[in-house]
C-alpha cells in the first residue's frame, strides 16, 4: 500500500488558531524516575508544535498517554511531572488537569486564554482510549474546536485520541514533527537514493518480518545483526549454541533468504560473534571466530570481522534505514558491535540516514552521533509499520488539503 503524501495532508500552519481551544495529540510516554522526567527527548520534539500553536494564539489543550495503565488509574503513570518540564521549557507555566475528560476539564479547557496551555491526565486512565470507545472520543472532543495529531508515534493505534476525535471533529491536521516523519520515511519508502542499505537487528525475526519483505523491494544490502540473525544462521544449517532461536520462524527466515537471492538483494549475517556462557551483565565477553557458536555459548553481539564487513557496506550507500541493535548493547561487554555501526552511519557523510525504534535511537545517542543522523523517528512500532508499507489510521484520518 502506499502511504499517503505528506504535503497532501492539513497542516498545523494551514490552521487559523487566534482564541481557539486546539486539542493537540503528543507523545509524551516519556521515562520517569523519583517522580521527574528522566528522558525529555519526546517533551522536547513537541515544542515546534506546541510554540507555534501558542504564537498563532490558540488556547492549547494537550493530551497524551504514558505506559499502560490499562484502563485505571495508577498514579505512577501519572503525566503531572510532566508539567513541570514542560512549563521550564516553554519558559510560562503550564496548568495540569487531574482527568482527561468530565465537566471540571471542559472548565478548565473553557477558562483558557489566549497562548495558555493545559495538560490532560493520562488518556489510558480510560479504556475508552484504546478501544476508541465513541462517548470517550466525543467526550474529548468536547474540549476544542481544532485537532492536530503530533504524536507519530502512536499514529498506528486507532484509539480515541488518535482517530475518534478527529471523526467526531471533522477535520484533522498533522503537527510539524508529524510531517517531519512523514516526510523522512517516505523518502526511504518513495525514491531512495541508491545503493540503499538496511540494517535491522534486535531479538526477535517476527517483529521485522513484514519490514525485510518491504526492504527488498527497496534495499540493496540488508544487513542483520541482533538476536534475530541467529534464526536466519540456523536456517542455514549453522550451530547457534544457547543463542535465541524463533523455532516458529525457521521456514520464513528460508523465505526471505531464497526472495532476497530472487530479487538480487544482498542479505548479510555476521561472520563471527561476541558471546558468552550466560545472559548477564557479568558475563565476559568470549570471542567466536566463524558463523558456528559451541553448544554453551550464547551470542550477544556481531564480532569484529562482521563489523568490518558491516562498514564496508554501510560507506559507500546513499540511504541507509536502520531498526533495531546489534547486540545486547545495554551490556558494556557487548556493546561494540551497535556503537560502532551507529559511528559508520554518522562517517557517511553523503547519505540520508533514518534510524528507528528506541534501542537504535539510544545506541546513537549513547554513541553521542545523534545530532549527525538524517532523521531519528520518534515511533518504534509506528515506524515499523510505515517502512512495512502499512497505512497508519492516525495518518490516513488527517484531513486532506482542498
């Protein structure tokens, strides 16, 4: 399926917004610790959105969800630490609502002013956000006058806050870190710049399978690390020690592999590996030269001669996209293999790199390169998605432009 254009979509600018409640959808699932925002990495990709709102004189409602409450309310999922980082970083304070929903918020909505702002509680306090329960949607609904969705990362749920209100509504414009999105996916998806090298790792096949069968319609090269290799490296007839296997997934890692020889796409695996006896942060590091790993060994991470293979096919692309770690990258004893593709990527001066999904985008934070990547998407699971060629409900829902 393709995807939708990005420019073919309202935008936040299109909005007239002067003494008008706007209800903007944010990714603020952001980690917490000691009742403070320990990561404000989501907060601060929002603020082009939420300042240019409050310059265009809207009287700002922000509504966002944080882990999985599942329906109830439980106070360490609790948005109001939020506040407090979000008021230092707009530099004026920011009002806090104990609920999302209920005569108190629509209150409290009503008594905005122009360029005030208002953070919702938790929407996943409510079931009716997940199930995009329709009273919720039109209860939310309730709040505003003009809807944006800057929260690309959770544009692949259809829950309430995501596709019930902009129905409800009847409009829906996308914010500036949506289009941001949109626009750096589709780049890899519509006219990459070839050679094209994906590279994709992580521990399971089965989260990536629906992306490998994208990518070879598009890639060149894909490069696999990360616990999913070892499923493809057993297909192959090779010995994988105690290392995760997805037994389930054996004749689809034979698929892919036979669709790639199809297609003239080169799939690479590593040629050597980084293990260990078992699964911990003490474990050492015991290095396997060869694809083979000995039957009490676990692998944890691609050795160096894969690395030196690995860069030698990241240097020369033109677009590289790149989901998921090359090993148990939280384990310093482990972590060379993920820092040093996140460092070949950034090396490549000439390229347009996207990387996706949390661990990749913290391993070239980690790596301190962040700011040296084309685009790092803020959706895990949504980015997943698109470069999987699935239309995404909270971006199909967007209004088109006239």
């Amino acid at each position: 399926m393709s995807q939708p254009r990005p420019f073919s979509k309202l935008s936040i600018t299109d909005l007239e917004l002067q003494g008008k409640q706007l209800l903007m959808r944010v990714d603020f699932n952001v980690p917490l610790a000691d009742g403070l925002v320990s990561d404000d990495t989501r907060i601060r990709s929002a603020l082009p959105s939420i300042r240019l709102a409050l310059h265009k004189g809207a009287r700002l409602i922000l509504c966002s969800h944080l882990g999985r409450p599942k329906g109830k309310r439980q106070e360490e999922f609790s948005l109001r630490p939020v506040t407090d980082r979000l008021s230092q970083l707009l530099g004026q304070p920011v009002l806090f609502a104990s609920d999302c929903v209920g005569p108190e918020v629509e209150q409290m909505a009503g008594q905005l002013g122009d360029g005030e702002v208002l953070l919702l509680e938790n929407l996943r306090f409510h079931a009716g956000e997940t199930s995009n329960d329709p009273d919720f949607a039109v209860q939310l609904a309730a709040l505003a006058q003009e809807y944006v969705n800057d929260a690309f990362g959770t544009a692949h749920r259809a829950h309430a806050s995501t596709v019930g209100v902009p129905s409800v509504l009847g409009r829906a414009a996308a914010g500036l870190l949506m289009i941001r999105e949109l626009e750096s996916l589709s780049r890899v998806l519509r006219d990459p710049e070839k050679p094209v090298v994906a590279i994709l790792g992580g521990a399971k096949v089965s989260d990536k399978i629906p992306v490998i069968e994208n990518l070879l319609e598009l890639a060149q090269t894909i490069l696999i690390g990360g616990g999913m290799a070892y499923t493809f490296l057993k297909k192959m007839g090779y010995s994988i020690g105690k290392s995760l296997l997805e037994e389930e997934q054996l004749e689809t890692a034979g698929v892919l592999l036979n669709a790639a020889r199809e297609r003239g796409v080169q799939i690479f695996l590593p040629v050597d590996h980084q293990a260990a006896r078992e699964f911990s942060t003490q474990a050492e590091a015991i290095h396997v030269d060869g694809r083979d790993l000995p039957e009490d060994l676990i692998g944890m991470d691609i050795g160096p001669a894969t690395i030196e293979v690995y860069q030698a096919r990241i240097a020369p692309a033109l677009t590289i996209v790149w989901n998921g770690p090359m090993g148990v990258f939280e384990f310093e004893a482990f972590a060379q293999g993920t820092m040093s593709i996140a460092q070949a990527i950034t090396l490549n001066h000439r390229c347009f790199s996207v990387v996706g999904g949390g661990d990749s985008v913290a391993a070239v934070n980690r790596a301190g390169v962040g700011e040296l990547v084309s685009h790092i998407s803020t959706g895990g699971g949504a980015s997943l998605e698109f470069l999987s060629g699935l239309e995404l409900p909270g971006v199909t829902i967007l209004t088109d432009k006239i």
